[in-house]
C-alpha cells in the first residue's frame, strides 16, 4: 500500500500517492450539504458508473444518510484539506447478514491516486468489525477500475458477467 492512515479523533488522515491528503470519516446527518454539492458536481459518466444508470436526485441520497444506521448501512466520506466531499464508499446489508453490498465513487479529479483503495480498504476494516465477512458489487461489465480495486482489497471468491453487468463477491477475511 503505498498510501498510509494515521488514527486521529476527527477521523483517519490519507495521504495519497501524488501527495494530496483526505480526512475518511463517518458520513453523518450534518454532511447533507457537502453530499448535495458532490452528487451535483459529480463528473455525469461516473455517477451513471456508480447507479448504473440515472442518478437518483441528490436530496434523496441526503435523506439516505441521515437514515444511515452506521451498523447495517455505513457511509464513509473523504474530505479534502478545504472540506470538500471527494469521495463517498459505502455498504449496506439485510440485517445482520455477514454480506453486504458495495458502492463507492471517487471525484473526477481525484482518481487514480488510490483514494478508491484507501476508501475501500477503510471500509472493509470497519464493515469487519461490524460483523460483515463478505463484499459483494454490481457493475457496469466495463468497469475495469471497480474490478481491478475489489481485487486489491479482498479475495475475490466468486464473479462473473450478466447482461452487461459485472457482480463479484470478495471474501474479507482474507485481507493481509
Ligand atoms: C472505481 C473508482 C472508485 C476507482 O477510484 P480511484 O481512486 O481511481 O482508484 P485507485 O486510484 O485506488 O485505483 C485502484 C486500481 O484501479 C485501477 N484503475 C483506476 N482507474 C482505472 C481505469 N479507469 N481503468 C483501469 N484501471 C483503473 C488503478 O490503476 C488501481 O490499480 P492498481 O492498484 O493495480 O494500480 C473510480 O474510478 C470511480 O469513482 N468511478 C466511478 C464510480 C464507479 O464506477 N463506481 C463503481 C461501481 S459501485
């Protein structure tokens, strides 16, 4: 990993590989405005990568997080040095189903600089300590950054290709 974390009250510091550091934080009721902002800022072809088709408005992702429970369904947000939102990964589950499912989205300008590693590696270690073994994702079939990042973060125990969507399952525990 060529990033590193370093544990702080406020959250956990990253820096990244072209030297630009992000807070990852819980998401929390007080964070609607900065999701609103990057859902609205949002480069168009990411978020149809990320909803796999039309975005749903961005009050509703707001209403979203304030029901977020932290347990079931977490959001995890990255915060630039200006407080800006430049990512959001997140999971949710059935109950307290050891499974849950994956969405994660970097800005525009923020990608490639392994943010997206950071964010899911963070969200595995805390989806681990809420009782969650398995990461499953949805996918465009083309999207060859979201394939590449799950094997980076897990063992990818199960995937494959559906009418032009790509699902992979990746085992947790098996995290170095
Ligand atoms: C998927 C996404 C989160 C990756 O974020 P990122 O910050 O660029 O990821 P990283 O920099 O940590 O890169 C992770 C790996 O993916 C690779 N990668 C990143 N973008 C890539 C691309 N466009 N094509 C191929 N590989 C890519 C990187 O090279 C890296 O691989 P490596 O570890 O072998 O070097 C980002 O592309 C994104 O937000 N896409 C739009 C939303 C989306 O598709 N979400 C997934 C569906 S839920």
């Amino acid at each position: 990993m060529s990033s590193t974390t370093t544990a702080r009250n406020t959250g956990d510091v990253a820096l990244l590989t072209d030297g630009r550091r992000v807070t990852l934080r819980l998401l929390q009721a007080e964070d609607k405005a900065a999701l609103i902002a990057a859902v609205e800022h949002a480069d168009p072809w990411d978020l149809r990568r990320r909803f796999m088709g039309t975005p749903p408005p961005a009050s509703m992702l707001a209403r979203q997080l304030v029901r977020a429970d932290g347990v079931h369904d977490l959001a995890l947000g990255a915060f630039a040095t200006d407080g800006r939102l430049v990512g959001v990964a997140q999971f949710d589950r059935i109950g307290d189903e050891p499974t849950a499912e994956i969405a994660i989205e970097v800005a525009h300008d923020w990608q490639h600089d392994r943010l997206g590693f950071v964010m899911l590696a963070k969200l595995a270690e805390l989806a681990r300590a809420r009782g969650v073994h398995e990461f499953t994702a949805v996918y465009y079939a083309d999207n060859f950054a979201i394939r590449k990042l799950l094997q980076r973060v897990g063992t990818v125990v199960s995937s494959g290709y559906e009418q032009g969507a790509g699902y992979a399952t990746i085992d947790l525990d098996a995290i170095a």
